[in-house]
C-alpha cells in the first residue's frame, strides 16, 4: 500500500466525519444518525457509491438544514470528501464506509429522507443483474429504509442501466415514477442540481455522453 493512502487511511480514522469499522459509531449508528451524528433532526439524505464525495459536498453546501451521507467502500476516495467538508465547516456532511449490500445494518426504517444512486457500476452481463444497485434485491432493502413519500434519484451514462431501471420501476406496483429523462442536460430538471457533478458524471459529460436521470418514489 502507498504511504498517500497509509496517510489518507490515519485521518479517516481521525475524521468524526467518517463512520467506519473500528469506531465504536459503526456498530450503533443505525437509527441514530440525527441524534449522535448530526445531533438535529434535520432530513437525511444518502449517496450511494459516492466516490470522491463531489456530489455529497456539494449537495450539502446548498442545502444546510439537510444532513447528507455519502456510502462508499473506498477509503482512500471518501478520504477526499470528508477532508473537503472538513475544510468547509460542513458539519452536515458525512460518509459512511461499508459495503452497500450491507446498507440496511446502518439504517433503520423510515430513516432516510432521500437516497441518490449516481453513476453505478452498470454490470451489464445478465448473471450480474442482482449486483446492479438498481435491481429487485437492492430496491427491496431500500424501501423500508425511506420515509413515507421519501425520493430516489437516479442518474447513470450507461443506457443499459437506465433502460433496465426504468423498465422495472414502471412495471413494478409499488413504485410512483416521478420524472425521467435520457438527456438530463438539455432538460428542465437540470437547474435542480445546481450544477453539481461527480468526477466520472464530468468525464462522462466531457466525452459527449448523454446522462440519463430518474425520480422516483414508493408508494405506501
């Protein structure tokens, strides 16, 4: 391992920002985010596979009376949001390393405001689907974790991927399709982002790549 992610890895370990294993929070957090990590009610809003943090930071320079949670199992990668909302004084970002499958052991039923699925590996092989964090499986962990009336964004390059999703988000009962859109920039959702994107939405906008977003929300 190198000496920058020996470094990057030591102050993860010192951030209060980031819950990880080996902190006594990444064993209790679940169900007390408000209260021990935020200490506001404040709503909570979650990135999954959040990368470098981009799109977390800047979510919660916008808005602060939210509280924001970027999920990644890179520690060298969540080293850079948390340092980069450390820097800011934005005490209403955090990040929590795990694995994603693993996200309903750190939230509890109606805990989270809104949950973002930005840029996912697609896995595009058919043996792969259940991996797609779009797919049944993961859906069904989600939903309990989301409040009523709580909502999904969705956003990928990969034209598989939103395919495949929206596909199976109109065809399932449960679930009130909001908006979507396979060109998300020459739409008139765009402004809601204020222009926020993460490394690879840029790379991928930068190449020409059309990206592709969605709303939605379980119904109750």
């Amino acid at each position: 391992m190198s000496r920058k992610k020996l470094v990057r890895f030591a102050e993860n370990e010192k951030n209060p920002n980031v819950i990880q294993a080996g902190k006594p929070l990444f064993e209790t957090i679940k169900g007390n985010w408000h209260e021990v990590q935020f200490q506001n009610q404040n709503p909570l809003v979650v990135e999954l596979a959040c990368g470098r943090g981009e799109f977390t930071v800047g979510l919660g320079r916008e808005y602060p009376h939210q509280n924001f949670i970027g999920v990644d199992i890179k520690g060298s990668r969540i080293w850079k949001g948390s340092s980069t909302a450390t820097a800011e004084g934005l005490n209403n970002v955090a990040f929590l390393r795990t694995q994603i499958q693993n996200l309903d052991q750190f939230f509890a039923e109606g805990e989270i405001a809104e949950l973002w699925i930005t840029f996912p590996d697609p896995f595009p092989r058919d043996g792969d689907e259940k991996r797609r964090l779009t797919s049944p499986k993961f859906l069904e962990m989600y939903k309990p974790m989301i409040k009523k009336e709580g909502l999904v964004h969705f956003k990928t390059d990969n034209t598989g991927l939103f395919d495949y999703t929206l596909e199976l988000v109109q065809g399932r009962e449960d679930i009130e399709v909001i908006a979507f859109t396979h060109d998300f920039y020459q739409s008139e959702m765009k402004d809601d982002h204020h222009g926020i994107k993460t490394r690879y939405e840029k790379i991928f906008s930068d190449k020409g790549e059309k990206i592709k977003y969605l709303k939605f929300r379980f119904k109750v």
